[in-house]
C-alpha cells in the first residue's frame, strides 16, 4: 500500500453525494458538497491568474470565437471550497514547483526536436494527483460514475489506480500560451483507423495530455503523436512522503490553436485537421456563462 497522508489531514468521507452528481453544480472530488470555489485550469502557479484574451470554441456555433476575456485566469466552479484548499497545500505547491523546473530546464532541444528536464528531489504521486484532479475538472456531465476510484486517488493518494484511468503524457509547449480541452473523443473519418478520447492542458513549458486506454477505446489505435509524448503514470505508484529525481526527454510542440492535440502554427494545425479527417465528438453542453464549461476548447496567450 502506498505512503498514508499526514495525521493532520481530514477524516475519511464516505463518496455519497448529497445531490446527483451528473453536473458540475456538485464537488467533482468530494461529490457531496456544492461546487462554489474555482478551480484553474492549468493551475495558477503555471501563471493562469491574470486577464487575457481568449479564442474558444463554441457548442452552439461550431465555431472559433476570438471576442472572449479571460479574468483573472481561466477557471471553473468544479470542486468546494473545502477540497479546493486541502488539496491546493497537499499537491498544488508541489505541482506549481515541478512546472517551474521544467520551464526552466527545458531549453535544450535536440535535433529532434526533443527537449531534456530534469527535476530533483520532486513528489511525483503529488504531481500525478494533480493531474488527476484537473482530469476531474475539464470531465462534462455522464463521466461522473466511472471515476469514483480516481477521485479516492486524488484525495487521498493510498489505494492504486484502476487499469482503465486515463494515462497522462508530457510534452514541452514552447508557445507562451495556454491551452485546456474539457473531455472529448476524436477519431479519423478519413479511414486511417485511428481514435482517442480524453481531455488535455498547457501551459507555457509543459501540456499535459490525459488519454483513456486502448481498451475504452474499443481497441482502435491511439492517435500517432501520443505515442511521441512521456507517458507518467507510474508517478501515481509513489508514495506520499516518496522524493525522487525526475529525467524526461519530451518532444516540443507548440500550441498555437485551441483544437485539442493540434500543434504548430495556426495553418499547420489546420492542414492536419483536414489531412486526418478529424472528427472531434464534444460531451454535453452546459448553460453556463462560465467559458469552459460553455465551450470545447480554450486558447489564451500569457499576458
């Protein structure tokens, strides 16, 4: 069993909502209290804190609408106030310091286009419930059932994770700009026989993308580019209290387009929508006036 939390923490509650958790109005971690603090998304240790301009697409049109501002960074009233400060000391400091190494080590590139980051002396089952709990956060409603066990990891890190959690890979962004997917699935309608479902978050330095498994997948072959990304799962196998020295070569992209997966400049991602005959399924829609709850995907550079 995996390092217990420290004595100081809260107690074990038992995972019955209060209200049915098939929208966002409940915690998406506790999912007993009301959904009243916002959570960031990236975190705003990564610098998603300040007023931007936003390019987001939207449900109801089905198209990119360049005219959204962001507030004091992107956000969205997923958790309470109670597990949103808990869990802001217990893995968000951690998190905020792993994203600073990374941005500051990761400027050598190769010739392929490969970026080396080196962390020392890091948490990685903290970073990993991180991962976990933004996970959490970009889901729409109808996922809410199949992620108890990941919820119990985010909260309390001991047990392991279910084989059919989402895996999270690594790239480095070397745009300054920021990108978050709510839970989607692609495939290819143009017969390359390829699918992926999952949600994904950047920031400047790092994306991270959260990819269900083969198997949820009905066994179709992920989308190519995932295979290029680090794939750190095991990080959740660590313990609490577990230090250890973090060596990663990641491939470098750039996000410059609010389609999820889509990397390169703005024609570049555009060709590769049509080269692949992307077909991007969006969950339900939500009347909310909150941009990612409303939206698919969100693009804002760093002020």
């Amino acid at each position: 069993m995996l390092d217990g939390q420290p004595s100081e923490g809260p107690d074990r509650e038992a995972l019955t909502p209060e209200a049915p958790p098939t929208t966002w109005h409940v915690c998406q971690v506790c999912l007993k209290r009301p959904a009243d603090s916002p959570e960031h998304v990236p975190p705003q240790s990564t610098g998603n804190r300040v007023r931007m301009k936003a390019q987001a697409y939207g449900h109801k049109s089905g198209q990119y609408d360049n005219s959204h501002t962001v507030y004091g960074g992107l956000s969205i009233r997923s958790l309470c106030q109670r597990c949103n400060n808990r869990l802001g000391v217990q893995v968000g400091t951690e998190f905020s310091e792993f994203a600073k190494r990374v941005r500051r080590s990761g400027k050598l590139v190769t010739a392929g286009s490969r970026a080396y980051v080196e962390a020392e002396n890091v948490y990685p089952q903290r970073i990993a419930r991180q991962f976990y709990l933004t996970f959490l956060s970009l889901c729409r409603p109808g996922r809410t059932e199949s992620n108890d066990a990941i919820r119990e990891f985010v909260r309390y890190g001991e047990e392991p994770l279910p084989s059919d959690a989402p895996r999270p890979s690594l790239y480095l962004n070397k745009s300054n700009t920021y990108r978050a997917a709510s839970f989607a699935s692609m495939f290819s309608a143009n017969g390359k026989g390829w699918a992926w479902a999952g949600c994904e978050f950047a920031f400047p330095g790092l994306g991270v993308i959260m990819t269900l498994p083969e198997e949820e997948m009905r066994g179709r072959a992920p989308l190519s580019l995932i295979g290029e990304t680090v794939d750190v799962r095991e990080w959740a196998e660590y313990g609490f209290k577990e230090r250890a020295t973090v060596r990663l070569e990641l491939p470098v992209f750039r996000v410059e387009h609010p389609h999820p997966l889509a990397f390169g400049k703005e024609r570049q991602a555009e060709r590769w929508q049509e080269e692949q005959g992307i077909v991007w399924m969006l969950g339900a829609e939500d009347e909310s006036d909150e941009l990612l709850k409303a939206s698919g995907s969100v693009l804002w550079h760093a002020g």
